[in-house]
C-alpha cells in the first residue's frame, strides 16, 4: 500500500491549526508553528485559497479559515442532525405505513439517501444509505425541488432522464408536478423511477422553515396506490404527519 501524502498531511496540519485560537495567522506565523520553510507554507497556502478552503484577509494579509471548508462542515452537522432527529419519526412511520422509509437531502443534482428504515416484514432488502436517487422521478426528489427553485431551474435545464415510460422528461410537466406538491404539501411518484414502484413523500423543514429534506415511504405501486393508480390519501397522512414532526424537533414552527 502506498504511504501517506506528505503535501496532503501538512496542508491538514494548516488547517487544524487556523481552526485554533483566533483562526487568523501570517505565513510566518504557519511555517514557524509547524516547521515548515515559508515558501512551502506559502505555497500550500495559495493552492488552498483556489478551491475555497482558506481565505486571506486583504488588510493585514492573514489567513483564516474559508467559506467552502465552512459550508462543507456545516453541510455535515446538517445531515447528522437531520437523521438523528429523524431516527425515531421514520421507525414509528414504517411501523404504522408497512412499507420502507427513506429521508434525502440534495447532492450535486440528485437525492442522497441519508436514512433508511426496512420494511417491517420478513422479505429480502437492501440498506440503501449512500445512494443517489433521480431528483425529477421519485417523490423524495420532487419534494426536495418544489421548495428550492434554483435546484430545479438546475436540473430543468439540463436532459431529464427517463427510467420508464411514466417518467416526466420536460420541463413543462416538471414544472406542473412542482406546483402541485406545493399545493398538496406531499408529492408522489407512480412507477415514474422503477417499474412497480411508487413512492409517497413530505418535506423536512428547519427553523425559519427552509427545507432541509425530505421524509417519504416507498414499495409495490398496489400497497401505496388505490383506484387509477392514486397514491393512497391514509398513507399520504402518515407521512405528512412524520415530517412535520421531524419538523418540529428541527424548530420549526408547528
């Protein structure tokens, strides 16, 4: 196996120090603290600036930490406290819906399954935690781009991908769909991802009540959906009911 990166290892070492004390230091300052020649640290420093993860303050020419370095930590914090606010919201919902629970949240165009809950039943199923769902044909994913209108002028702009023949693949009919989850408060999708497979789905919100995720069951399109293939009114209440608790233990308002 291959060592350790030593520019890796001390470009690390920059950063725990600047999360330290005052956060703000000279390139002097750095090299002395942690043995290095001042072009090494300068060096190092400068490639860090380019892809965000240290700022210098132009006035007195220190460095502190970045914003993309703060917005990945805090994207984090985010997503843990989301799945263990949820933890007990989502159980209680697979246990009263019968069917498999997952919570997302958006990355980089598509949904990321951060929690999931099995199916309360003896069958065979596969933890799906990590996996990326389309955003334009799952339930979760409507959610995530009803209420948040740059992602969705994103991936309007962009080729939507058909997985069936249910798939919404313009961006006019995305565009109604949207509408009508924020009419509904809930969105669903119907064989739209996976042929045989519907999902029903309700947003997560935070304090001041930005959307931070989304809450929703998945399973066989005849448990989830009735007559004409509707997704069931119940079913969609209890999953209402679960992200606006999750809700409230996030602060928002009830």
């Amino acid at each position: 196996m291959p060592g350790p990166v030593q520019s890796i290892e001390r470009a690390a070492a920059i950063l725990r120090l600047l999360a330290r004390g005052s956060g703000r230091l000279g390139v002097g300052e750095i090299a002395a603290s942690l043995e290095l020649a001042k072009g090494t640290a300068h060096g190092i420093l400068r490639t860090l600036q380019g892809v965000g993860f240290v700022e210098q303050d132009r006035a007195t020419g220190k460095y502190q930490l970045g914003a993309a370095l703060l917005h990945l930590g805090s994207s984090y914090l985010d997503v843990n406290e989301l799945r263990s606010r949820a933890l007990n919201w989502a159980d209680a919902l697979a246990a009263r819906s019968g069917e498999a629970v997952r919570i997302g949240t958006p990355l980089e165009g598509s949904v990321l399954v951060v929690h999931h809950v099995f199916r309360p039943d003896d069958t065979l199923q596969t933890l799906e935690v990590g996996a990326l769902l389309p955003l334009h044909a799952t339930a979760l994913g409507k959610v995530l781009l009803a209420y948040d209108a740059d992602l969705a002028a994103r991936v309007q702009r962009g080729p939507l991908e058909s997985f069936t023949r249910r798939t919404l693949v313009t961006a006019p009919a995305l565009t109604r769909a949207l509408a009508a989850v924020r009419d509904a408060g809930w969105a669903a999708d119907v064989e739209e991802c996976v042929p045989g497979e519907a999902g029903i789905a309700a947003p997560i919100r935070s304090s001041g009540g930005l959307v931070v995720g989304a809450i929703g069951i998945s399973g066989a399109v005849e448990r989830l959906c009735g007559a004409r293939s509707r997704p069931d009114a119940t079913l969609a209440g209890h999953v209402r009911d679960a992200a606006r608790a999750v809700s409230r233990d996030l602060g928002a308002a009830r």
